[in-house]
C-alpha cells in the first residue's frame, strides 16, 4: 500500500489521562475512588467519537499518534448507529486488492458535521486518513477524514458554540458547553469532576470486574443511564415545555424523559428504567427536576462502575441573564456504589439552528462493538 505516516502534535488522550491518574494518587492515595486505569481505556465509551476520535471498544488498540494516508475507493457506506462503517479498497504493497473497514462517528454526529446518508457511494475514490488497529491482524481503523473527489473535507467533529439568537426559557434545542478548562478537548469538566468521587467496596468491585468488551451497553443498544447523555457536547438535547409536564430529550439512544409537574409524587409501584421516573417543579424560572426508580445499570457513565436502585438524581435547569445559555446543577447520590454524593454544574448553549436527529439503534451495527 502506498502511504505515508505521520505523528500527531498532540499528547494521546491516554497519557493525558494516565498522567491525571498519577495526580490523583498523589492528591488521594487513600481514596477508593472512580479507577483510573479502567477510565484510561474506557473512558472514551462514555464520550464517543469527537475531534479527538476517542470511541468504544476496539479503540484500546488504536494509537491516536499514528495517521496512514492514502487513496481509496469506497466499497459500501453503512449509513446506521451507534457507528457509521464503510469498506475501502486500495492496492496493496504486492499490487493485490486489499480491503479496510473504516468506523466513524454516529449518524448524528456526523451530520451535524456535514455528512449525510448520501456522503460516500461504491465506487467513490476519496483521499483517506486513518488511525490504523495495532496488533490484531485485521485491516481495521478509526477515521481521522476524508477528502471526496470534488475537494471535500469529512471529518467528525464537536458541536460549535455559535448560539446568537435568545430565548425567553429552557424550552428550545440545546448543546452540552466544552469548558476551556476540560482535561481533554472531549472531556466535559463535569465528567472530569465526577472522576474524583469517592466509591464504595462493591463500586471498586463493579469497575474490577467489568469486561467492557462484553458488557458495554452499547452493544446492545441500550444506552448509558443518566446523566450520561446530558455531558455530552456531540449530541443536541431538546426541552419542551407544557402545563402539567416537561419533555427532556437527547439525541444520544433517543433518550427521552417525561417529567411530571402536575404535583405527583413517586408512584410506589412503578416498573424501573435505566432513566428512572422523573417528577418536577418550577422555582421562579428554575426547572427542578427529581428522578428516582432507576432500574440496575451496569455501566451507566461508561467507566464500569455500576449504579444501583437507590440511584437518586436532582437536576436544576436555570436560563442565565444571557438567554444564550442555562447552567443545569446535577446532584447524584447512589449509596451502594458511591461512597459520598455528587454535586457539579455544566452549561448548555441555546442551538436553534441546528436539527434535532433520531439515534434507531441498530442491533446488528452494535454488535461491531465486541471485539473479535
């Protein structure tokens, strides 16, 4: 194969991450807290593609410093979630035909990159570049981009901060902020907070034990469990607002809660769900949510540590002064697997001008997430 290679600039976001673990133990060496050397590999479970091109499974074995360009012809383009897959055919170094399988981002990631169902057809030559599988024979590789034979650049990227028009309250279309001060340019600065919670016996053991080649919820299309879905900066989230009730949707596995204003309370008997049972009350402009009923999750936040049916979670939706943005304050308290609560902030940017897209997890694509 004619290619060339080259090194990124940038420190890879396991020496980054490695390099907060040893932090942490100098800062915390008694803490039983979130385990550092699984989040190193995992944690890009939590996140998914972005700039940076962390994602699920497989990823564990792609150096993110290694580029491989070349030219290629486009096989099939499988435009379905969690991951859009897509075959190249390029000549190998003996002139044979040799096929790759690429795997990029999700259908809503990459459309609001500018891709569609539409981007890539058999029989395309494109420019590609590539972060190729280490060690396990395979001809398998994570995008970095592409260029189309009309001169456009692919590529997947965060969700911008450009929000310019105002609204008067939470309802609209909103993106999760990436704060300056995030650990790594796909990390939230909530997440990065919750990292440094302390946990229980049976939380160290959860993240011990966890295979997340073969547990990890998205393999089986079911999604992490809250607040995961609400940290992400890739994927929009939607509020609507109604008299007796507000709907909080996220793009990410077509998450969508109902949260009851009419002044219910918790129904005794009701079955659990990975996103719980939602109630909530208006503070002045303040959204006050109260969500409890979670049902067993293995990996809810994508680092392997479990949550439990006393999962407990408060979220306040406030719109700043700016009507550009609302700060949502999360409270999260699980006292079989966390061994203190959890308060953190994150902010939301108003995104009308972006279109909201539907996940339709696809079993069959999902399954691509365990590893050979």
């Amino acid at each position: 194969m004619n290619a060339s290679a080259d090194r990124a600039v940038k420190p890879t976001v396991r020496k980054i991450l490695q390099g907060m673990c040893r932090l942490k133990a100098l800062l915390y060496p008694k803490q039983a807290s979130v385990n550092c050397l699984i989040s190193v590999g995992l944690l890009a479970s939590f996140l998914t593609i972005g700039s940076a091109g962390l994602a699920h499974h497989s990823y564990i074995r792609i150096d993110r410093n290694v580029i491989v360009a070349f030219e290629a012809t486009v096989v099939d383009f499988d435009w379905r979630n969690p991951h859009v897959y897509f075959r190249i055919a390029t000549d190998g170094e003996d002139g044979e035909r040799v096929e790759w399988e690429i795997e990029s981002g999700s259908t809503p990631i990459l459309a609001h990159s500018g891709w569609s169902a539409d981007s890539l057809k058999p029989g395309d030559v494109i420019q590609l570049r590539m972060h190729p599988e280490q060690g396990s024979g395979r001809r398998y590789a994570l995008l970095e981009s592409l260029t189309t034979a009309d001169g456009t650049v692919l590529r997947q990227g965060i969700l911008p901060s450009t929000a310019t028009e105002t609204t008067a309250d939470i309802g609209g279309i909103w993106k999760s902020r990436l704060e300056p001060d995030a650990p790594i340019e796909v990390l939230s600065g909530l997440f990065a907070e919750f990292m440094t919670v302390p946990v229980t016996e049976a939380g160290q053991a959860s993240m011990d034990t966890y295979d997340h080649d073969r547990e990890n919820p998205n393999a089986v299309c079911y999604g992490y469990g809250l607040v995961a879905g609400l940290t992400s900066p890739h994927y929009l989230n939607q509020i609507e607002i109604f008299n007796d009730r507000v709907i909080i949707r996220d793009e990410w596995f077509d998450a969508e809660r109902i949260v009851y204003t009419d002044g219910r309370d918790h129904p005794a008997d009701r079955e659990r769900t990975r996103l719980g049972h939602s109630i909530g009350h208006w503070e002045g402009d303040t959204l006050v949510v109260d969500t409890r009923l979670f049902a067993p999750h293995r990996s809810p936040y994508g680092i392997g540590l479990a949550s439990g049916i006393d999962k407990h979670v408060v979220e306040r939706y406030t719109l700043n002064d700016d009507g550009r943005s609302l700060t949502l304050e999360v409270f999260i308290e699980d006292p079989e697997y966390l061994a203190e609560s959890f308060s953190g902030t994150l902010n939301w940017d108003y995104t009308p001008d972006f279109e909201f897209y539907r996940y339709d997890c696809d079993p069959e694509v999902a399954t691509r997430f365990s590893l050979p």
